[in-house]
C-alpha cells in the first residue's frame, strides 16, 4: 500500500478513539453541550475521512456517521440491538 493508505488508516484510528471516549463520557454527562458539539465535529470529521479512504481503499467498519442532539441521544431505548 501506497503512503496515502497508512496516513488516512492512522487518522481515521484517531478519529475513532476520540469517539469511542466522548460516547463513554456522554453516556455519563448527556447534557455536556460542549461535548455533544465535539462528538458532533468529529463524527463529521471521520465521515469525511472515510469517505476518502473509501474511494480510495474500499469499504471500512464505521464509528460515528450519526450525530447527537442534545441532550445526549446515545442512551435513550430502545437501543439497536434490542430492537
């Protein structure tokens, strides 16, 4: 692979981590306005990311294409594995 697919692998997984931590502290801190709007940038961020990865390199699993609005929408049910 070319250096274009480690650069964008590298800031997707970054992308990714800042996620996966704002979910955990959203799910504790659903009316943190401040965090719902970084949640929100980010998760735009990576769709853009992955767009570009995707034309590039092919489909990728995905963490946040959906945004919030506030307060914190995460933790409301039915969750999608119940449904």
């Amino acid at each position: 692979m070319d250096e274009e697919f480690y650069k964008l692998l590298h800031e997707l997984q970054a992308v990714d981590f800042v996620l996966v931590e704002l979910n955990l502290y959203l799910d504790t801190h659903p009316n943190d306005f401040n965090a719902i709007q970084q949640y929100n940038h980010c998760a735009q961020v990576r769709q853009q990311l992955a767009h570009q990865y995707e034309m590039r390199y092919g489909p990728l699993n995905n963490f946040g294409h959906s945004f919030s609005g506030a307060p914190w929408q995460w933790n409301d049910t039915p969750w999608p594995w119940q449904v």
